[in-house]
C-alpha cells in the first residue's frame, strides 16, 4: 500500500497528535482487520458499542480502516462509521480532515453525491482554512486516478459547500487558486463557475466577480449565455451600458442565439439604468423573433417607463402583456396608478383603476393607499373617505399607511381634530398607532407650526410608553428652533439622552445654530464638547453656526479662527457661511480678509450669488478703494453677469467723491447700455456732483432725462436741483421746481426746505424765506428750522432767529441742541452773556441736558468777556451735573487759572488732558508758558516751548513776541536768548531777528 505522505505546498503537513504512544504496527493492523470484518455486519453498530473497540480508535486507525475498505465496502457505511466515531469522541480533530477529504472522492467517484455533499459541508464548517481543504482533495484525487468529471463534481461540489454558507470571498480563493503543482488543476464545470459569478454579482463582490471571469479564461472555459447575463449585471450594476451591451453581442458572436434569459436581463438592466428606450428597441427585437418578456421584465418596463413619466407608453405595455397572454396583476396596474398620481392627475388613476377591476383583477390595500395618497394630496377629504369606506365594504382592512394618509391630508387642511380622531378610529379596529403614524402626524404638526398640538401628542408619546426615535426628535427640534423654542429643543435632547436614544449631528447642529443665532456661545460650545462625548464630528453646518454667531456678535477674530478650524479638518465652508463671513468683514472694515475669504470661496469651484460681488463692490466703493470695486465689477461683468443697483450707486458715488465726474458718467453709460436698470440713488448721485461743479444745465438735462428711464424724481432729487439752482442764483427757477414737485405729487421734506431757505438766506431774501415757512410749520422741519436760525445768525440778524425759536416754542416743535446752541454761540459772539445764559437755562428748563459742546460755548463767551467767576461756577456745575469735560473744555480752564495765576490747577488740567491722550492746543501752552515766566520757572517755560515744537505746532511771531517779553520782564535775559534760539529752530521768527526787536514786536 502507497504511503500517503506527498503534500502540496498550500496544504497543512499531517501530524500525529495522539499523546499515547505509537501503537505497534502489528497490534494497528489489527484493529484495522478487526473492524473492516465487523463493519461487513449489519448491526456493526451494536457489535462496536458492545466491544472494546471504542477504546483502540485513533485518527490514524480511522484513516486506514477507510482506505482499505474504500473499494469493498459501502461508501455509505463508511461515511456512517466516521460520523459515529465523531460522535463517540465528541470534538474534531485537524487530522479529521484528511478522512473527510478521503471520504469526499470516494463517495464522489461512486456518485454517491448526496452523502458527499454532506462531507463538504462538514469540512466547509470544521476546517479552516479552506485552501487546505482543496490540498487534501487534490492530493486524494491523485493518489486515486480521479480525473475527467468525477475531480470537476469534486471541485464543484466545495465551491458549492461555500457558496451555499455565505463564505464567497473563500469560494472565490479556492476557484483562483485551484492549480498546484505542474500539469495539474481543478476545471470547475461551466454550472459552477457561472453560479459563482451570480452570487458574487448579487454579494456586490464586484473585484472579485472580475478575477472568477479572467481565471474562467485562463483555464479555458467557454462562457456560455448565462455567464453572458452575468457579465451584463456586472455592466449594468456600474452603469456601464455600453460595456454590457458589448457583452449582449457577444452571444451571438459566439455562435449562440439569444434566448428568452438573455433578452429579459438585457431589458432589466437597461430599465435600471433608465436607458427605457433602448430597453423598448430591445423588447420589439424580441418580439420579433416570436420571443415573448416574461412577467417580471413586464413590470421592469412598466415602472421605467413610470419613472420618467412616460404613462401612456406604460399603459401600452400592460395592454401588450395582456395580448400575450400576461396576466398583469394588481401590481402592474399600481405602478400605472402611482405614476399618474405622482402628477397630480388623479381622475386618470382612477381610470387605471376602473380598468384594472374589468379586467377582472381585485383591487388589493396596496391600490387602495396609491388612490388614497392622490386625493389627499389634491385635498379631496371626502373622496378619501369614500375610499376608505369602499376598503371596509370590499372587506379589505386599511393599515396603518391608509390613516398615515388620512392624518397628513386633514393636517393640510387644517383639519386637527380630525386628524386626532383617527388616532382613536385606529384603536377602536385593533390597529395600534405606530411610531411612524405619530412621525406623520408630528411632522405635518411641524411644517404648519402647530408647536402647541406638537407638545400634546408628544406628551400621549410618553404616556403610552412609546420611546421616540432620532428621527422623531429631528423633525421637532428642527421645528423648536424654527419657532425660537430653544429650551424645548434642549430638554427633548436630555429626553434623548435618558431614553438611551443615540443623538446624532442633525440633532445637535439646530441646537447649536439657535444657541449661536442667540448670541448663547458658551452654551453652543458645552453643546459642541458633548457631540466629541458621543463620537460625533462637527460638519460644515456645525461650523457655519459658529462662524455665523461670531459674526453677529462682531468677533470677527473668533469667526475667522473658527473658519481656520473648520478647513484644517477637511471640511468646506457652504455659501451661506462665505456670505456671512464676507459680509462680517465688510462691516468691520475689513477689506482684505473680505477678499481673501472671497477669493477663497472662488477657488472651490462654486459661483458665487451677484449679491456677494454686490457687496463686496459697494464695500470697497464706500472705503474709497475704487481701484479694487472697478476689478471686482469687471470680474463679474465678465461672466456675464451684473451688480444689483446699490453696487452701481456706491461705485458711482466713490467715483464722483474722487472727483472723476468723466469716469462716473461713462460708467452711468455702459450701464445703461447693458440693460441693467439704475435706481434714483444713482441719478440724485450724478446730478449731486454735477451741481458741486456749477455745471446745471448738464444737472438739469439728467434731472429732465429721469422720467425717460420709468423712474420719477423722489425728494431728495428735487432737494439736490433745487439746491444746484440756489447756488447759481437762479431763484426763479428754485421756486418752478417746487411747484412741479407739488405737481408730481411730492411732499418737500426738511432736506427740500433746507436747500429754498438755504438759497434765499445767502441771496438774502429773507422775507421770502419766511413766506415760504407760512404754512409749513408743523412736527419733524425742525433741521429746516435749525438751518434758518443759522442764516439769520450769520447775517448778524440775532433778534429774527431768537424770534424764531419762540415761534417754535409757540407752534410747538421742540427745538434741539443745535437750535439752542446757534442762539447761545451768537450771542457769546456779541458779548451778551446774559442772553446765552437765558437760553442755557430755558433749554434744561425743557428737559434738553446741555451737552459738552454747548457748555464749551459759554465758557469760550465768558472768557472772552473776561468773567473768570462765571467760567469756575459753570466749570463746576458740569461737574456736579456729570457733563463730561472734554479737551476744549480743559483748555478754557487752564487759560482762566493761567490768567488767575493758579498754575498748580493748571498744570493738573494739562496733565488731565495729557493722561486720556488728548492735545494740548497752542493757546493753552501759551498760557501755561507766560504762567511759568511770571512764577519765574525759566526752566519749565523752555521745556514746555520745546514741547510745543516738537509737538509739531507753529506759533506766529505776535505770540513769540508774548513769550519773548514775559521773559525779560522777569529779568532773565540768558532765558530769554535761549528762548529765541528755540524759536528760531523751530523756523517761527527769521534767524536774523534780535532779541530787542521781538521784545518790542518788530
């Protein structure tokens, strides 16, 4: 007898594993001997159990007693001999997978393929890995001559064994590695291979489906039609239709005719593809070759053709099923129905139902729910009921799906009661609401915004027991934080949370956004530390919140760290985060970031809106950076595209505010000659400038030229002309525009008035103006009023605009800071201190806190009318009043303690100043200089002279002279010399003036 000890290089070397010792080669044989004669026995079974044999047996014994018997003996009982060993020892030894490897070719070559079939699987389960088992087989099948069929059915029958427990990458392996040795392989038979290939196909094991197919033509084997349609289903599964119709052909090039199998999966895989025409062209092919499509390729035509909403071609094909002898079936006559539903055409389904039910076919719940779902949809409640009434008679029960249907319909509606008591109907029929019926039913709640009825069926939810889904808890925090409801999103998360439902980022991200839309950034970011907690990864949404936030807040740091952030994980900033981010920068100022993020947003290949370079050019307009607004608005012109008409007026005005009136109107033309409509701002903004350069009758031509564009002059057009007007001095036509303005139904404004009185007080016709004021008084002309006070101030008519201002008082209108204050500055102008603190005291008398500037008005009246005990008792009323001095107010007092010869307060006063970071004035140096001469600090003087200097300030050679005379009163002429060398260093006197001659003024 051969030793079988050859062993192929994948095959695992076979060891003895017995722990006793090697048993005597005499005594094995006869055990081997001993057994073969009692398994020639019928009841071999009883005998072995009655014996001592159970205790002699070993895998090495087991082994041999096989082989020597595998030609005498029934393959059968030798199987059964080895299954009762496995059950007397209990477990599986490796060295029992040379036995069932034995057993498995001896059983194959006897055709006994049931019982093989058992063995493969056993070893398929016990045995790992795989490719020893085919080591074994192949080593057997040689030992044993097994060739032709018999070693095919072997290979067949263990790629069957995996494929049928699910193990296909392991199939795969032992059909890609079934050569070994020189000369020697495993063909599989084309059935194998080709039912390989169909459960990789359906496995999606697609890399490997590619390797099967390759090996089939590395060994030589044919494809034959179904390994066709295999290779189809791979084309089609990648939409690869050229690909798999390629493989179509290759049927009939292979000598072989296309049956109906070949032509059904052609016709499949195309309407998958929703290449439907082709699948038609194929079809008439078909038919033409007296082939018919069988039942299922039918419906795959139907509902393509449904897909793309080709429902009378459907139609056609289920009259066509009918012909050849096709019974369609309800479910042909649903996917008709669902397709005209789908486009609103209900009366048609309804005829596809009709049609359906005289062609003897029972309308089943799923026809039921399609005609349901239409006449909800079309708001048709009473037709719906009249189809659930129809259900019940016809004995079909609705579902959860027709009340679902219902639920949304009456929720449409407005129908909230009738929605809840469906919920009831459901119980009362032993139909137990689902968590997808209340999902509907909270979801419509949602969208409509019935938060109140939300809460009401969330709280049945909780009562009943029912624990809600992630789903669920989406739709109705999305729908709290639509509805500014933020503290009932975050108590449903916490609900979440204890019911042990697993938060995921669409859960987390409205929280976030609403906790960042409120300005809540700590709380956003807590939110954002328990997303990391559960695992969860913020996404471009998630920083967009963020972004969004800091941009509301002005953090435009933090906003842009936050964008840094987000692009170091990958992730890209969606167009609503660009647009904040840009428009954040914007608002700061901040030019160049504004660019960088927009030029940032270009480089990833989307197109931004018009209104994002509409900002960016009005931002840059308004800045004054006209050079960069020009480049954006030719970029965007260049895609064809145009700002809106703010852009357009603030490049206007940037333009014209440079002074490139040329550049502004050219512009204004190409404008125009592209199409794109400007808006009034753009014409009070040319008409504006043109008026500036005294240029009125080009003014007057674009004022004129409005009315041609479909726009009409608003009132700060007529304010902007009648303007240009006064200030030509034509009044006649100043008092034209106002009657055409009335004309055009125009109300003249304060800015219109302004520009009429304006014009009469510098042309001084004042009685005119007031004639104009007839008539008009009343609340909000109070600027106008203001205005007119200051002409008549500026004129040296005092008592008119006192007069004035009583009127106004009379009438009424309470006249503000600047009334008060143009009354108070004039008579402080004229010495008459007492009148300016009349109205200092009438304008708190009517609640109106003087500010900082009105009080600086006074204190400037009363020094010069030399009244140092006014200034101090107003200096300390501020104070006491918590008006806040500001630098003029500062430089008053320090001249007054100056002139006072208290230069210690003055000194305070100057530190004050010098402490918030003001400057000191010329004067107040000045004075503090002449102070320090008079105290004779000779030193301090000079070193306040330089500082002065230095500082940039220019004294004239009156108030050198000043300086130059104080020091040589006090006698120190070494100083005073010293002095002119400063002042002749500072370019303030000529190098050749003496020291005499400024002393004297020379």
């Amino acid at each position: 007898m051969k030793r079988l000890v050859r062993a192929t290089p994948l095959m695992l070397q076979i060891q003895n594993v017995s722990t006793a010792a090697p048993p005597h080669p005499f005594t094995h044989q006869d055990t081997v001997t001993q057994i073969s004669g009692i398994l020639r026995r019928s009841n071999w079974r009883f005998l072995m159990d009655s014996s001592d044999i159970p205790t002699k047996l070993n895998p090495s014994i087991i082994r041999s007693i096989i082989l020597q018997n595998r030609t005498a003996a029934d393959p059968t009982r030798l199987l059964g001999f080895f299954l009762w060993y496995q059950r007397l020892i209990g477990t599986t030894h490796q060295q029992d997978l040379d036995v069932c490897s034995l057993l498995a070719v001896i059983l194959c070559s006897s055709k006994l393929f049931g019982p093989a079939s058992h063995v493969f699987e056993l070893m398929v389960k016990n045995f790992k890995p795989h490719l020893d088992i085919l080591g074994y087989l192949s080593r057997y099948c040689r030992e044993f001559d097994v060739e032709g069929d018999v070693k095919t059915i072997v290979f067949d029958m263990l790629i069957a064994s995996l494929r049928k427990m699910g193990l296909l990458v392991d199939a795969s392996d032992v059909f890609l590695g079934s050569g070994f040795e020189k000369g020697e392989t495993f063909v599989p038979s084309l059935w194998c291979c080709n039912g390989l290939l169909k459960d990789l196909l359906k496995g999606n094991k697609m890399e490997l489906f590619w390797k099967v197919c390759n090996r089939m033509d590395e060994m030589k084997i044919g494809f034959d039609e179904y390994s066709y349609v295999n290779v189809m289903n791979a084309h089609f599964k990648v939409n690869n239709v050229e690909e798999a119709m390629r493989a179509f052909g290759g049927i009939e090039e292979k000598g072989c005719s296309p049956s109906v199998v070949s032509y059904n999966a052609v016709i499949r895989g195309l309407c998958r593809v929703g290449s439907v025409d082709r699948a038609i062209k194929i079809k008439k092919a078909m038919v033409e070759k007296a082939m018919v499509p069988v039942f299922y390729t039918c419906m795959m035509l139907i509902n393509g053709l449904c897909k793309d909403m080709r429902l009378r071609d459907a139609e056609l094909v289920l009259e066509e099923m009918i012909g050849w002898g096709l019974k369609p079936a309800a479910v042909g006559y649903n996917a008709l129905i669902d397709g005209f539903i789908k486009q609103d055409l209900v009366e048609e389904a309804f005829r596809i139902r009709d049609k359906m039910v005289a062609s003897g076919i029972q309308v089943d719940l799923a026809t039921y729910n399609l005609l349901l779902s239409g006449v909800c949809k079309s708001s048709d409640m009473e037709k719906a009921r009249e189809i659930m009434n129809e259900m019940e008679s016809s004995g079909i029960k609705s579902d959860w799906r027709s009340y679902a249907l219902l639920m949304k319909g009456y929720c449409q509606e407005g129908y909230l009661g009738c929605a809840f008591k469906l919920l009831d109907d459901m119980k009362s029929r032993n139909l137990v609401p689902t968590l997808k019926v209340h999902t509907i039913l909270i979801n419509e709640l949602c969208h409509y915004g019935n938060i109140t009825q939300v809460n009401v069926v969330l709280g049945k939810f909780f009562k009943e027991g029912v624990k809600v889904d992630a789903f669920v808890c989406r739709i109705l925090i999305f729908a709290y934080i639509k509805e500014d409801r933020l503290k009932e999103a975050i108590g449903l998360l916490e609900i979440m949370k204890n019911q042990r439902v697993l938060p995921d980022i669409l859960c987390y991200n409205p929280i976030i956004r609403g906790l960042c839309k409120a300005g809540r950034m700590v709380e956003a970011r807590a939110f954002l530390g328990e997303m990391f907690g559960w695992g969860l990864k913020p996404d471009a949404s998630t920083y967009g919140a963020f972004i969004s936030g800091y941009i509301q807040m002005g953090k435009i740091q933090l906003a842009s760290k936050c964008l840094n952030e987000m692009l170091g994980c990958g992730l890209v900033p969606n167009d609503l985060t660009y647009k904040v981010l840009i428009d954040g920068h914007c608002k700061k100022g901040n030019l160049t970031e504004a660019l960088s993020a927009f030029r940032h947003w270009l480089s990833q290949g989307t197109q931004p809106e018009v209104q994002v370079y509409s900002l960016l050019i009005s931002c840059f307009s308004r800045k004054g950076k006209l050079q960069e607004a020009l480049e954006i608005f030719t970029e965007l012109c260049e895609k064809g595209l145009f700002p809106d008409a703010h852009a357009c007026n603030s490049l206007l005005i940037c333009l014209c505010k440079q002074g490139k009136v040329e550049e502004a109107f050219q512009l204004y033309e190409d404008l125009c000659t592209k199409g794109i409509d400007m808006d009034i701002v753009s014409y009070n903004a040319l008409i504006g400038e043109l008026c500036k350069a005294d240029d009125i009758e080009k003014a007057a031509n674009l004022f004129y030229s409005i009315s041609e564009t479909g726009l009409a002059p608003n009132n700060m057009t007529y304010a902007i002309i009648i303007d240009g007007y006064c200030r030509v001095g034509n009044s006649t036509k100043v008092f034209q525009l106002l009657d055409e303005m009335l004309l055009s139904g125009n109300q003249p404004d304060s800015s219109v008035y302004n520009a009429l009185l304006y014009g009469c007080c510098r042309d001084g016709k004042f009685g005119k103006g007031q004639r104009l004021l007839q008539g008009k008084w009343k609340k909000g002309l109070v600027s106008t009023l203001n205005m007119w006070i200051q002409c008549f101030c500026k004129n040296g008519k005092i008592e008119e605009a006192h007069q004035l201002l009583e009127e106004m008082l009379e009438r009424q209108i309470i006249p503000d800071h600047v009334s008060y204050e143009t009354l108070i500055n004039q008579y402080c102008n004229v010495k008459n201190m007492g009148k300016a603190r009349q109205l200092f005291l009438q304008m708190q008398e009517r609640n109106l806190i003087p500010l900082t500037s009105t009080c600086n008005l006074l204190l400037n009246g009363y020094r010069k009318a030399g009244n140092n005990d006014e200034i101090f008792s107003l200096f300390e009323e501020m104070m006491a009043k918590g008006i806040k001095p500001d630098k003029k107010t500062y430089y008053v007092m320090i001249c007054t303690y100056c002139k006072e010869g208290n230069l210690i307060e003055a000194l305070k006063m100057r530190n004050i100043i010098l402490n918030n970071g003001m400057t000191m004035s010329v004067s107040a140096c000045v004075s503090l200089i002449e102070a320090l001469c008079r105290k004779k600090d000779f030193s301090g003087a000079l070193t306040l002279l330089n500082e002065v200097g230095e500082s940039g300030f220019r004294l004239t050679t009156a108030t050198c002279s000043s300086i130059a005379s104080n020091f040589n009163r006090a006698g120190d002429m070494e100083k005073a010399a010293q002095a002119l060398q400063q002042m002749v260093r500072f370019g303030w006197v000529s190098n050749s003036m003496s020291l005499a001659d400024l002393v004297d003024g020379k």
